[in-house]
C-alpha cells in the first residue's frame, strides 16, 4: 500500500468495498470478521464503508488483517488486488484534491509508477461504477434488506469533477521547463474515460500541438505519451489520430517491442511495477504473452474503441512470440471467428483489414481453425 509525502490525503471507497467482497467471500458477517480480527464490528463497519479508511491504518495492521483473510479463505484474486485497491483510493483522494490547482506535482501519485489495467480499473470502479474484471463472476451476495451499493460509488459533482481535475494536472504537468511526461500522459488518458464526451477538445489540442513537434523516427519518451492521447480520443468517439498514430509511430523494432511490453505490462504478464516509461523499448522479457493473447482476442470487436489497436498488437504479437497460437488453441480459435464480421464489416481500417488478413492467413496455414461460429 503506497504512500508519499507528510499529508497526503486518504479515501477509503475503493479499499473498503473490496473488503467487503472478499469478507462475503469467506463468508463472513461483519461481526464475525471482527472477531476473526480482533477488531470491533463499527471498525470493520467503518473500513468498509471508507468512512475509517484501510489505506490509513499502520502497515503492520494492514499486513496482519491481509494475512488473516488469507487464512480464512478469502478470494485470492480480490485479495492480491488490495494493494492496487489501496493505491487507487490514494490516486482518487489526490486528483479528487480541492487544491490541485497549486499542490506539488511531484507529490501526485498518479504520477509515481505507470498504470495497469487492474490499477486503473479498480480507479473507473468508483468514478464510472463499472465492475472491474477481478468482480466478474463473483456469485451473488446474499439479498439485504434496503437499497445496496453495488460499487465503491462517487457523488456525480465527484465523478465531474474527478475529470475537471485531470484537465488540470494535465496542463500543469506539460507546463515549465521540465515536464512531467508520466503524469501528463496518465491525467490523459484517464481523461479519455469521460463519459460526457467533454475532454475531446483538449485532447485534441493536445494531440495537434504533438504532431507539430514530433516525427517518430524512433521510440522516445514522447511515443507512450503520444499513444495514450489518441486512445483517449479514441474513447471519446474519434478512431482517426489512433490510426494515424499505428501507421507512422511504428518506424523501427524499438517501437514495435515498446507496444508489446507496455501491453504485457499493462495486463499484469510483468511481475513488477516500472516507475517510469523506460523500459518499453528494451528486449522482450519476463513475460510470456498467452495473457496479453487472450486479453486482446476479447477485445477484437467492431465496437471496441481501440480495435484497430488490438489487430495490430495481436499482429506484432504472433510475430515476435512464433508458437504462442499453438499453446493457446481456445484462444487461436477465438480469433478465427472474431476476425470474420471484422473482415466482413467496415468498422476497421485499411491496415488493420490487412493485418487481420495476414493473421488468419498464417493461422490457417499452420493448420489452425475456429469453431465455424464466426459466420
């Protein structure tokens, strides 16, 4: 559970609900869990409804409840995401910050380490209460009486000015003469989640004023900061500067490897967090990529807002991992038949329409098929 700097704020929403999951996972009542932790029932009460914050008890009490739950049986996916749970109230607390117009960048945390897919689902978990995937599936809670959350949710003048506030830190982060690159980019691509469509316009700006500036040659620290804008934009209903960029920011091996570590990265096939963007362009390792398969597979749909995205990085990825089709045949035949209505269809570009085409070309040719369910 990270923290940083001598008062930084504390939100318990995110932290608190995921407890409670992982205590009806046991099962567990609140006052049976309170006894199993030496704790009274308001305590437990007070965690889970983020009114006493988990993320603010000493370390040592948090390793010890952690280690309790594990004993009792608790959910093992729900409970190995309370650290990210933990860092995502502690991002939400300091975008959420009333004085973000004049804290010191250095000391945001959404600035500190490069996001991941689970992170920053847990974060939309709260602003747009949208289940994240560690809660898919998850059998039902027993019925209660009364109205029941069913997330970590925010107060709408929150979730409005959650995405106010990124603008800001975006703004602040670019500015000076020694620009936060990480917490730019992160601010907008988080940015891109606004369901009110309103960050469009900067982005846009933002987007324009890059392609002045910025011929991709090679991978630089401007190249992740490039990507995550126009998928911003992507998400807010404009596929152009997405295709744009997959066409011209690809000149070279160093950008094609920052593509797939960032993705590997990003759904959790890295053990290890990075600090920084530095190590997308470096040799691939540690990471095998049959989840980086599978994630991109579910997300080959006409209407997803990065699917040309995912054809390309599906691409490169059978490229650079020969053999990984053959060792994840569910997966393989998945993308036979997801690849059909996109190739019958023009919902996607002309590259990514003869990328697809190579891929189910190479896939056929090594004897590969789907299950006949495409058509």
């Amino acid at each position: 559970m990270q923290g940083r700097g001598r008062s930084a704020p504390h939100r318990g929403e995110i932290t608190g609900y995921l407890l409670k999951l992982i205590r009806e996972s046991i099962p567990l009542t609140q006052e049976q869990l309170a006894v199993e932790l030496e704790v009274d029932r308001v305590t437990v009460q007070s965690w889970e409804s983020g009114r006493r914050p988990l993320t603010a008890v000493p370390l040592g009490q948090a390793i010890t409840v952690r280690g309790r739950l594990g004993r009792l049986g608790a959910n093992t996916l729900l409970l190995a995401a309370l650290d990210d749970a933990a860092e995502a109230d502690l991002i939400l607390a300091a975008v959420l910050n009333e004085h973000v117009d004049r804290c010191d960048i250095a000391e945001t945390p959404l600035g500190w380490s490069v996001l991941t897919h689970r992170l920053t689902d847990l974060i939309l978990w709260a602003v747009l209460r949208q289940p994240p995937t560690i809660t898919r599936g998850l059998p039902l809670a027993h019925p209660r009486r009364g109205p029941v959350a069913s997330g970590p949710t925010l107060p709408v003048d929150q979730q409005r000015a959650f995405f106010a506030h990124l603008h800001l830190l975006a703004e602040r982060a670019a500015a000076g003469r020694h620009p936060n690159v990480l917490l730019h980019r992160q601010a907008c691509f988080l940015a891109g989640m606004d369901p009110t469509k309103a960050a469009a316009g900067w982005l846009t700006q933002t987007t324009t004023r890059a392609h002045r500036k910025t011929t991709f040659r090679t991978w630089s620290p401007l190249w992740p900061e490039a990507r995550s804008v126009v998928t911003s934009l992507a998400n807010q209903g404009d596929p152009e500067p997405l295709r744009d960029f997959i066409a011209r920011a690809h000149p070279d091996d160093a950008c094609e490897r920052a593509a797939l570590n960032y993705s590997a990265y990003w759904v959790g096939e890295v053990p290890y967090r990075h600090r920084d963007d530095s190590f997308m362009p470096q040799p691939l390792a540690d990471w095998h990529g049959s989840t980086l398969l599978r994630h991109l597979v579910h997300r080959l749909e006409p209407a997803h807002p990065f699917v040309d995205l995912n054809i390309h990085n599906i691409w490169a990825l059978l490229m650079a991992r020969r053999g990984i089709a053959l060792h994840n045949p569910a997966a393989t035949r998945a993308l036979l038949d997801r690849s059909v209505p996109l190739l019958d269809g023009d919902r996607i570009s002309a590259q990514s329409r003869q990328e697809l085409t190579s891929i189910v070309y190479r896939l056929r040719a090594d004897g590969l098929t789907g299950t006949g369910t495409g058509r």
